[in-house]
DNA sequence: CCAAGGATTGGC
DNA sequence: CCAATCCTTGGA
C-alpha cells in the first residue's frame, strides 16, 4: 500500500479498489474533492467531498479498531474499498472508506461535502452527509464500493488541501493530536473547529 | 447482564 | 451548555 498516482484516471470514473489499498492518510487526502455517489431508488445522490479524516492501524486510540476486531470493528480489518458505516449517539449515521491492506485496520472518515446533486439535506457533517445522501447502517454497512448502488468517482484536482488534530477524539491521548483530518481550503462545507494548518508539500 | 460512553447534532 | 437515543464494549 504504498505510490500510486493521486487520480486514477478520468473524472468521471469510478474509483477502482486499488485506490482504497493505501495508506489510510494518502486516501484520506485524495478523497478530498472527489464525488461521493449513492444510488437508492433510481434516484442518484451525489456529494463533492471536502473533509475527512485517517484511522490508521491497531494502535491508533482514536480508532474504532483499538479494541481489536470486535463485531462493529471487524470490517476495518477487512479488504479495501468497502463502507463502514455506523451509528453514534443513536441518532446520526457516519460513512468511512475501508482502507490499506487486508487485516490493517483503517478506514477514511467521510466528515463534510458539497451538494451536487439530489441532496436531501446539508452535507456538513458526517451525520448530516449521510442524511443527506439517505446513506445508513442497516442499508449500506458493508456495501462495496466498487458496486453500483454506493461509490466515488474521480474529479478533478481541488484546491489546497489544510490538514490538522481530528475531531470529537480528546479520549485518545496523544492519538488525537496526529494530524489526520483533511479539508478543502475555503470551503464553507467544512465542518467543526477551523483546520490548523496547510499540509505539508510531501512529508508526514 | 449491566453500566458507561460515544469519530454528532440541534436547541436553549 | 446540554440532552437525545441506541448501539457497542468491557467488566462483573
């Protein structure tokens, strides 16, 4: 899970499973100004991603993985390319990306997109993006991306991407000050606290 | 089995 | 600031 182009070819086109088999904070970043698309119905619902953020690796505190691989957690261990979605708070439904390789737990948190297209709600926030696309957890954990109801499809190249501390995951300890959380710079989408600082050209 | 708490949101 | 609301997890 290492290289690979930032595209993966021409806008439009579905994001294949390769995409997802990287780094959880590659894909994280990459995701940044792609469309989310969710088909129910006939009807085509479809998001411009703008905020998400990395859980990376069995050692990450902040992930859902820390625990091992638990009933809800199982999937992150699972092959790329496939919806993790779940319910917190017993009120609002969030959607992650499975990333990297198969038995690496780590999964790409969607936060915050743009409407594009038959969006039934705002899109700011994980609950509310996934309100919006009419994306939950009986219907859509487990779904694979790759498929024809739920997927993302390349765009081109955003703006500046800011990267910085992830949100809501203080119960972490120095996990929750990793700089995993990725926006688009300027966009009134995002979500929560303002992004700390631009990423950084290459490193990490 | 039970208690605790959460990768959030919207209202006061 | 705080409650809603229910699923998940760890511990007794």
């Amino acid at each position: 899970m290492e290289g690979k182009p930032s595209s993966s070819g021409a806008p439009g086109a579905k994001l294949p499973r390769a995409f997802y088999a990287r780094d959880t904070r590659d894909v994280a970043r990459e995701l940044i100004g792609k469309l989310l698309v969710h088909v129910e119905g006939g009807v085509r619902r479809v998001a411009r991603i703008v905020e998400t953020e990395a859980y990376h690796g069995p050692d990450d505190r902040a992930s859902h993985a820390r625990f091992g691989p638990t009933r809800r957690a199982a999937i992150m261990f699972g092959p790329p390319g496939v919806a993790y979605v779940y319910l917190i708070y017993g009120t609002s439904h969030c959607m992650n990306v499975v990333t990297g390789a198969e038995g690496f737990p780590s999964a790409v948190l969607l936060r915050a997109a743009e409407p594009v297209e038959g969006c039934l709600h705002s899109t700011r926030g994980p609950g509310n993006l996934c309100r919006a696309l009419g994306i939950r957890r009986q219907h859509d954990n487990g779904r694979d991306l790759t498929g024809d109801d739920l997927f993302v499809e390349d765009a081109p190249p955003p703006g500046p991407i800011l990267s910085g501390r992830r949100v809501n995951v203080d119960y972490a300890g120095p996990w929750s000050e990793k700089p995993w959380r990725y926006a688009l710079a300027g966009s009134p989408w995002v979500s929560g606290p303002r992004v700390a600082g631009r990423t950084k050209p290459r490193r990490r």
